[in-house]
C-alpha cells in the first residue's frame, strides 16, 4: 500500500513537471512567450495561446530524387504567436470603420486610410490563406539570401513601416542580407530624422536617398545597384508579406536562376484594411492592345492539377518579384529612360522572355498590397505614363507597336524622350 502511494506521488511529480516545462504545451511556455517577444504592442487572447496542432510539427528534411536536400521552412513558432493575436485589424480583418473615420482628409495625402492603418497593429496577423498543399512544402535547405528593395515616394509612416516590419517577421532570418529602403526624394518630415531613428533598431535596414526625384524605376535600381544579397526582391512600399512566403520564391530560383518569381498578390482594402485574395485567384497578368495591364484566367490547357505548384506568366503585374541579382543586371535593369511610373512592367517581363529566361507566379507565396483608391503624388511636368508606353512598345515589340497606334492614335507622335538614344547604344 505505502509503495503504490509512493509510485502515485512520483507519477503525480512528473506529471506536474510535464505540464510546466514541456515546450510549447508547459506552462514555461506562456512565461516564454511573454518576455521574449517584446514587440511594442503584441496582444494575447484571453483564451491563452492555441496549442499547436500535429500537422503543424516540424517536418525533417528529405533528399529528393535530384539529390536536393530539402526542409521544412515555416516558422511555426512565429505562426503561433500570430494565430494568439488580437483586435484592431488583426487575423486580416477589417478595421470597424465609422463614418467619421472616412473623412476625405485620410485618404488625401496615401490614397488610402492613413488613420486605419496608424491603429492597426505593425506587427498585425494575417490570415494564412494558402492553398492546402502549401503547408506541406518543403523547399531546398540551401537557398540563396536576398535583398528586399522597397522604393518610397512620400510614403505613409505605419504603411511603410508594416511592409518592413512584416517582412523581419515573417522571413528565416538567415536568408534576409538587408532591407534597402530607398527614398525617392520624398518631403514629408517623417521620413526624414524620424525614419533613420526608428531603423536604428533595425540593423538589417538601410536607407538611401535619390538626389532628385527620379521616379519608381530609377529608385529602384538606385536599390538594386546597392544590393549585395544573391537575390533582389523588390516590393511596394504598402506591403505586407504572408506566412512562409519567401523560401517557395528563393526555391525556384536555386532551381533555375533566370526564373523570376512573383507571389500572389492580395489586396490589403484602402478602406478598413480586410486582407483578402484578388478577385479570381487563378488568374494571370496579361496586356491589351491599349498596353492596360489586366489578369486574365489561366488557360484550361495550362491549369495544373495541384493549383498549389508554380505558373508561367506572360507579364508581371510590376511591383511584387525575386530574380537573381545577376540575371538582373544580365538582363540590363530597367530602362532607366522610363519615367516615375509605368510600363516597366512589360518591359522587363519582355526581356526575360526574350533572354532565355521564365518568370512565374508561385501560389504558396503570398502578399498583401494597398491598391489606393487615387495617386496621392504629384508627377513633373511633361511626364506621362504614355511616353513610357510607347518606349518600350517601339523598343521591345518591333512590328506589333502597330497594333498599339491603331489603338492609341495619339502615341504615334508622342516624343518619347531618349528613345533615340536608346535605340543607339
Ligand atoms: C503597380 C505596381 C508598381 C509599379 C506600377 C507600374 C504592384 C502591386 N504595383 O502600381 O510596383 O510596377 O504598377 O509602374 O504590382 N514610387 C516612387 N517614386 C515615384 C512613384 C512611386 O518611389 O515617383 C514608389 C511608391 O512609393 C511605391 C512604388 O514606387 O512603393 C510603386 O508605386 P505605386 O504604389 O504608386 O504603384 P501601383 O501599386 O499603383
Ligand atoms: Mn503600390
């Protein structure tokens, strides 16, 4: 009898242990999490934090047939504390707007509400809406680390900061070289002192500044040419990056450097800021006559079976993509004679395809984008998004820039700037 009480004492001992130490169901746990994560403004659930779930342990590494090593890249940790979280546009969901909040005065200076996203959270929690058979990938151990170029016109402080804050949050940090942020002669205070005081805490953040305004394109290889990472990703300056988004990019580019890799790109609302898929996800970026940028549905002939695995994509959407720095430039960057804004677009998705490259969009990355509801900025004189049309229409389409100027008549006499040059060298 004195045995069996003193086995049930240890048995009770042990148990006790168990439920206070074990890692990620102990008590040790909650402590841990409180301390350790000690972002300005993370909240827990009152119900506590959800307990992790069987098909969220780390899966090991397999050698593929390629004799590829290959892993489970998802921060299931991080997951965790993001699925804990709660309130003002957290989980993706929309802000509770009133109508006093939509005062046209928010949206003047963004072209989306500024004062939505100055109270929602910068480390806020998006919903993971991958399709099913991403949360199963792996991607290969060895991937190639990048810079993430973000070029900046007079961007918001919260928007600008959640794109920088959401990508440090929710990347291996081994596979992030630096974060560039390059201003493109923006004049609003706050990113100016403020800005560089804040990255301070940020070591991986760098900031550089155009002389001039130059306009997205050269802004952006102002970034590129600083860029030391064996990757350059670039994105908008209104962003937020989704759950495990960058290893399926890195991935397809180990698999083949000229590849260039878009994610899907969600619309964050430039009303309440709901996190949502675009219209149609399995849809892809295409060009009409008129050169208006548009997606249209992926042809049956080309739809795969697993609408999880990498698409073709004619053209980029623009704002969103990781090529191999090297690529790039083998590529010739960009025109640096396009002006602010436009056609840019078109123009390196014509080479890539033309060089011998691919580009692709990868459904298991995902990240969210502000789609304004106006431009908010002023573009110089004399600069108009048509000039750039018909540049990289005359450069890159030889006989096809016809059918633009039965469209668009008006292109036929337009100067754009430079192009003589360009055609020269
Ligand atoms: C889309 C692309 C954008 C770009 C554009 C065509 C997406 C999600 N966005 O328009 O990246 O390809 O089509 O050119 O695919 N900026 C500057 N200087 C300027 C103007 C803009 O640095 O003079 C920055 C701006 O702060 C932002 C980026 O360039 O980070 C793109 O500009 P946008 O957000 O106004 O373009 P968007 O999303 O309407
Ligand atoms: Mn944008």
């Amino acid at each position: 009898m004195r045995r069996k009480e003193k086995r049930l004492l240890q048995f009770a001992g042990l148990l006790i242990a168990a439920l206070l130490f074990l890692p990620n169901v102990g008590l040790w746990s909650l402590y841990r999490d409180r301390v350790f994560d000690n972002s300005p403004d993370t909240m827990d659930r009152p119900g506590g934090i959800p307990p992790i779930q069987l098909n969220q342990m780390r899966k090991v590494a397999q050698v593929g047939l390629d004799g590829v090593r290959r892993t489970d890249w998802h921060d299931y940790e991080a997951m965790r504390r993001d699925a804990a979280r709660f309130g003002n546009g957290e989980q993706g969901k929309p802000f509770p707007l009133t109508e006093t909040d939509q005062v046209d005065q928010a949206y003047r200076e963004n072209g989306f509400n500024i004062y939505v996203s100055d109270r929602i959270s910068l480390n806020r929690s998006l919903p993971d809406i991958r399709h099913e058979n991403c949360k199963q990938k792996l991607y290969a151990e060895k991937l190639p680390n990048t810079s993430i170029i973000i070029p900046f016109h007079n961007e918001g402080w919260s928007s600008l900061l959640r794109t920088v804050h959401s990508v440090l949050n929710r990347s291996p940090p081994q596979l992030i070289a630096e974060v560039i942020l390059v201003d493109d002669f923006s004049d609003k205070e706050h990113l100016k002192v403020p800005l560089e005081e804040y990255m301070k805490r940020m070591p991986k953040v760098h900031i550089l500044r155009t002389k001039k305004r130059e306009g997205l394109i050269r802004t952006r290889l102002l970034g590129a040419a600083a860029a030391k990472g064996e990757v350059i990703t670039f994105l908008d300056s209104h962003c937020e990056a989704n759950v495990n988004w960058l290893p399926p990019l890195l991935d397809r580019i180990a698999q083949n450097r000229k590849t260039i890799v878009c994610p899907m790109i969600d619309v964050i609302d430039h009303d309440n800021f709901g996190y949502d898929t675009q219209a149609g996800d399995a849809m892809r970026g295409a060009f009409d006559w008129e050169m208006y940028y548009k997606r249209i549905p992926i042809p049956p002939e080309l739809q795969r079976d697993d609408p999880s695995q990498p698409f073709e994509s004619p053209v980029m959407a623009g704002g969103l993509f990781a090529v191999d720095r090297k690529w790039f430039w083998e590529l010739g960057g960009y025109d640096t004679g396009l002006e602010i804004w436009g056609g840019e677009q078109y123009e390196i998705s014509f080479k890539v395809w033309m060089c011998g490259g691919r580009m692709e969009d990868i459904p298991c990355s995902r990240v969210g984008h502000i789609y304004r509801k106006y431009v908010p900025y002023k573009v110089p004189g004399g600069i108009s998004l048509a000039k750039n049309l018909k540049r990289v229409a005359e450069v890159w389409m030889d006989e096809y820039a016809e059918y633009v100027y039965q469209r668009r008549p008006e292109y036929r006499h337009l100067s754009a700037r430079n192009m003589a040059e360009r055609r020269r060298s």
